[in-house]
C-alpha cells in the first residue's frame, strides 16, 4: 500500500530511544468499571442467587467461629473442671455435629458461587468479544494498518483473560471478604468492645497501607498490561516473517529489538509485582503483631475475669478470648485478601480500558444510499429490480430509479494523502470505460496500489472524486460498492476451510458447478484435482500446505466465482511462473471479457493488450496510452520495457 503507515514497518524499526512504547496513566478507572457493571444486567438473578450464596457462606463462617465460645465455656471448661461424663460427652457431640453442619452449608455456597460466578463471568466475556470482533469488522483499513495484529490479539486474550479472573474470582471474594470483615467486626464488639478497640486501630493503620500500595501499583499494572501487548505484537509479527529475517540475517537487530520491548515490560512487571508481593509480608506482619497484642490483653482479662474482683468490661471468660483470637485471624485475613484482590481489580481495569478503547473506536462510516440490486427487463424492455440472482445488476437510488451497472470507472483531479503530509497522488484524473483493461505500472511507492483502495473506498480522497457509472462513490453504499468490485492481491490469503469454501467466498450462494467452473476460469481445476481430497481438501494456515502460486490461482478463483463488473488485479500473477501464467492467460482473458479491469503489474508482458497504460511517478501520471503509442514515446515506458530502466 504505497505511502501507507504500516504497522509492520513500525514495529521492524525497534523501540530505540525515541521510539519506545509510551505508557499512558489510567484516564477513568470509576468510568470503566461503572461501565463494566452494566454487561452483569442480563444475568441479574443469577447474580441475586450468587448474593445469597456469599452472605449464608461469610455467615456460616462467621457463625461457626461462634460456637467456640460455647464450646470452650459450656463443655470443654466444665468437664476438665468436673470430670466428663456420657451426658457431658453427649453435649458435645451435638455442638460439634452443630458447627460441622453450619460448616458444611457454607461450603456448599463456595460451590454454588464459584459455579454461577463461573457462568456470568463466561458469558460477560462471550457478550464483550462478540462486541469486539463487531466493531472491529467496521473498522476502517487505517486502523489496523496502524496497529500490529499482535497488539489486537492482546486485547482478545490478555486483557480479557484478567477481566475473566477479576470476575470470577476478584469481585466474589472481595465482597465476600468484606461480609465476612463486617460481621466478624460485629461480633468481636459484642464480645469485648475493649479488644476491638485494639483491632479497629490495627485496621486503620493496614487500610492506609492498602491505600498507599493500591495507588502506587495502578499505574504499574496500566503499565503491564499495555507492554504486554506490545510485547505480543512484536513477537507475532517476527514469527510470521522469520524466513525474511533469516535471509537477511537481521536477527541481531531483531533481538535487540526485542530486547528493548522485553526490558519494558520487564520494568512494568517488576514494579507491579514489587507492589503486590511487598503487600502481603507487611500485612501479614501487621496482623501477628495484632493478634500477638490482643492474646497479651485478653490474657490479663481472662485473669480478671476469674479474680472476680473487675468490671465486666474488662473482663473476659476462656471461651470468649479464644473466640476472641479466632476472630482476630479472621478479621486480618479477608483484609489481607481484599488488599490482593484489588491488585487483580486494578490488573483487569486496565486491560477493560484497552478493550473499550478498541469498542469505542468510530467505526468506517458509510454515507452512501445507492444499493446494489438483482436486476432484468420487463416486457417493455425496462430495467427493474429482481427477486432473485440473474446477470445483470442495478443501481438503485434512494428514489426508487434503476440504473444498469456497467463498469464506467473515473477519476477527477483526485488528489490523496495518507497521513495529510505526504502526497501519494497529486491531481489525478483517468478514466475506465465498460470492458475496457487499464494498466498501471510504474516503481514502488509511485501510487498504484492506493488508487485501487480508493476504487474500494478503504480511503476517502481529500480532493476530487472518483465516479461510477456517473455516481460519485461516496454516494453508494460502501457494501454494495465493493460487492460490485473483485480484487486479487499479490498478497493472498486463504481461510481455514476447504478449497471449495475458499473459492465460494467470492460468492456464498455459489454452486458447486459455479465453482468449478471458476476454477477451470482461472486454471486452477487441474492442480485441485491432484489434491488429496481434491475440492474438500482442507486449507490450514493460512494455505501453508499449497505453494504460493497455488494459492494465488485459488485467489483468482475466488475473484472469478464473485463475476463483478469491476476486477482489479493487483500483481495477481506476482507469484506465477512464466510457464503457468501463459497457460492462464486464456483463461485470464475469458475472466475479463466484457469486465473494466484495474491492472497492476511489474512485469509488463502482462499488460501489452491492454487498452490503456498509465505510467505514474511520484503520484503523478507523467505517461498515458496504449502499448504502441507508449513505445512510439520512447519516454519511460520504453525504457522500462526494453530494460534501459528497471522498476524498484
């Protein structure tokens, strides 16, 4: 594509000094996660029963902690003190089967949550990919020129690979916790307001921990996140072109490249987990020193409680302080837990923002009214719309007027940029009448290319227009454009499937008759039918187990198969040998009879018959004509053909 930004050609520079990747801040943590809530509306009473199922397990948990005090003051204490008998033994037992059973329930809650949890955070994701790959199927041809695939994908497995663990896992257990740190707080309040008061400035001091940890590792994992995906991209894009790395043995640059890729995320990683590691030792500590504290303290109360001689405030029976303890170790570790929970929070938040940004991206707008309809003569010899696919084809306007497609192509003192510095085409006008073959040859960078993008609308001229069949092609629905267009690229790509659907893509109602005969078209039927399981042989990877020029046939096929008014060929036959290409030419010519063709090509045997050439320079058409006239020129194309000049 000349002129236009590739990703590929970014990500081959390297990161270097002044090309790094540059992390942003998180913009609207609040903003984002308020809009993540409203993906839980559709399971809303599965998310009542989830509910239900954290409060009776944080309670269950809560309320058999109870029991100790009983256990302790009521059975355990007297039988030492007066000797256990069977009745004793008995009351035992039953308040052991009590707690067993309150425990017991909430482990089945554990399970019905993390169950449900399972299926609501399974279909948020389902419901956000589907959102993602939507939109990114209405996204211009800019965007993911200016992006690697590498960096895309990211966004489709890391990024909701930590939504899906912050929803299965991260939002349960910190509501969880906090159920369980709130009637854990109630009930040490009852059982000596004077030792919660220790436990409540504990607290204090290990939320403003969590705060001050929670905010310096925000940004690191923003951070993380967005050098992952870096990372990603780089090392797709080295895979898929490691012959070309080999060949030219750049694969010193290459590491180096990476390197530096690998050294950022590294310092991302490094400065998340530092955050997150140092939390749990410093938590941990914070909760020994304060249960270590509140055993000194409750030790003197049990001491005098038994004395008898103290107020009740401050006094505390055996079973009350081993409750007590219980409940000071339950009371630091849903902390400790929410504390972890808000680093994988944080984590997803920042790969939710890259999913929204990529949600949220304008997608190609299409201002374009005129449809592409079926259409024959009545009886009268009028043109009107059909019902059903012949072969012919009409223009509809807004009005209800029909107009037969004919394949008029023109251009009108277009003038085209890329990036709005750089001109790629300086005031070009050309035209392509019904069933006529236009050539463009020239060297690389020269324009080519971006005038059949143009044709296509994957870019919009910033002067000028461009015209078909007298409507300006802003004017027709961009689907319906391109429906009436087919392209075939020098560089092909094949879908996994067999070589029948392959070929039909051109053409989804396509027989299987219609298929082959494009396959012969394009004089590809013979290879197929030397294939292991001939047309239903399966294409894997992108066509890896066919050649290049196998491939390319296939992709002529397809373009075939579609038999638009429109074809553009655009070093269709790069990858074709001289002997195969003769033995398509004929079938080339079939393929095109009757057709406007768009011909790019380098090798100008290709294009002698063509009715004209242009042969453009720097954005401009500096020569134009038919093969004779251009070699009566003696100009450019002269020199090219007779190899005075080589095109670069």
């Amino acid at each position: 594509m000349s002129g236009a930004p590739k990703a590929s050609e970014r990500e081959t520079r390297g990161p270097g000094p002044n090309n790094r990747n540059k992390f942003a801040k998180p913009k609207n943590t609040k903003g984002t996660f308020l809009r993540l809530i409203k993906y839980f509306k559709p399971y809303a009473l599965i998310l009542v029963l989830v509910t239900v199922c954290i409060v009776i397990a944080a309670e269950a948990n809560v309320f058999g902690t109870a029991q100790l005090k009983p256990l302790v003051d009521d059975h355990i204490r007297p039988m030492l003190e007066n000797g256990a008998t069977p009745e004793r033994w008995a009351a035992f037992g039953r308040h052991i089967l009590r707690m067993a059973i309150v425990y017991l329930i909430g482990v089945v809650c554990v399970f019905l949550n993390a169950r449900l949890m399972l299926r609501v955070s399974t279909g948020i994701l389902l419901d956000i990919r589907r959102e993602m790959f939507g939109r990114m199927q209405k996204l211009p041809i800019s965007y993911f020129d200016s992006r690697t695939h590498g960096e895309i994908m990211s966004r489709y497995t890391n990024d909701t690979d930590a939504m899906r663990e912050m929803l299965s896992q991260s939002i349960p257990n910190l509501i969880d916790s906090l159920l369980r740190v709130t009637s854990v707080f109630v009930m040490m309040v009852v059982l000596s307001p004077a030792l919660t008061v220790v436990t409540v400035v504990m607290l204090v001091l290990m939320i403003l921990v969590v705060k001050g940890l929670a905010k310096k590792s925000s940004a690191y994992y923003k951070k993380r996140q967005a050098a992952l995906g870096a990372a990603n991209g780089y090392i797709e894009e080295m895979a898929e072109g490691q012959k070309v790395v080999k060949v030219f043995c750049r694969e010193e640059r290459i590491n180096g490249n990476f390197a530096a890729l690998n050294d950022d995320l590294r310092r991302a990683e490094a400065g998340a987990n530092t955050w997150a590691s140092i939390l749990m030792p410093i938590m941990g500590n914070l909760s020994y020193i304060q249960y270590a504290i509140t055993a000194l303290l409750g030790t003197l109360m049990v001491v005098a409680w038994q004395s008898g001689n103290y107020p009740a405030v401050i006094t505390l029976s055996v079973g009350s302080l081993v409750t007590f303890l219980q409940y000071t170790r339950n009371f630091s570790r849903p902390i400790t837990m929410m504390s972890q929970q808000f680093n994988s929070i944080l984590s997803a938040l920042a790969g939710a923002e890259r999913i929204f940004a990529l949600i949220d991206e304008a997608p190609e707008t299409d201002e374009g009214e005129i449809r592409l309809v079926d259409a024959k003569y009545d009886e009268n010899g009028e043109l009107i719309e059909a019902g059903e696919r012949t072969d012919i084809w009409g223009w509809k306007t807004p009005d209800g007027r029909l107009t037969r497609v004919r394949g008029d192509v023109r251009f009108h003192d277009v003038t085209f940029s890329y990036d709005g510095k750089k001109v790629v085409l300086d005031d070009i006008s050309l035209y392509a009448k019904p069933g006529q073959k236009i050539a463009f040859v020239g060297s690389t960078g020269a324009g080519k290319t971006t005038i059949t993008n143009l044709i296509n609308r994957f870019y919009d001229v910033q002067k000028g227009y461009i015209t078909y069949d007298g409507f300006n092609i802003r004017d027709i629905a961009k689907d319906d454009l391109r429906r009436s267009l087919a392209m075939v690229l020098q560089d092909t790509h094949l879908f996994t499937g067999t070589v029948m659907e392959n070929i039909r893509y051109g053409k989804k109602d396509a027989t299987d008759e219609e298929v082959v005969r494009a396959a012969k078209l394009a004089n590809a039927h013979s290879f197929i039918m030397h294939l292991p399981q001939r047309y239903d042989t399966m294409i894997v990877d992108d066509g890896e187990n066919l050649s290049q020029g196998q491939r390319q046939l296939i992709a002529i096929a397809r373009a075939a198969v579609a038999d638009p008014p429109v074809l553009i060929l655009d070093e269709a036959t790069s990858s074709i040998d001289t002997r195969t290409e003769a033995l398509i030419e004929k079938g080339m010519d079939e393929l095109m009879q009757g057709r406007t063709v768009f011909v790019i090509a380098h090798r100008l045997s290709t294009v002698r018959n063509s009715n004209a050439i242009m042969v453009l320079e720097h954005g401009r058409i500096i020569e134009r004509g038919d093969h004779r006239e251009l070699l009566a020129l003696k100009g450019q194309y002269y020199r090219l053909y007779t190899g005075a000049f080589e095109l670069s």
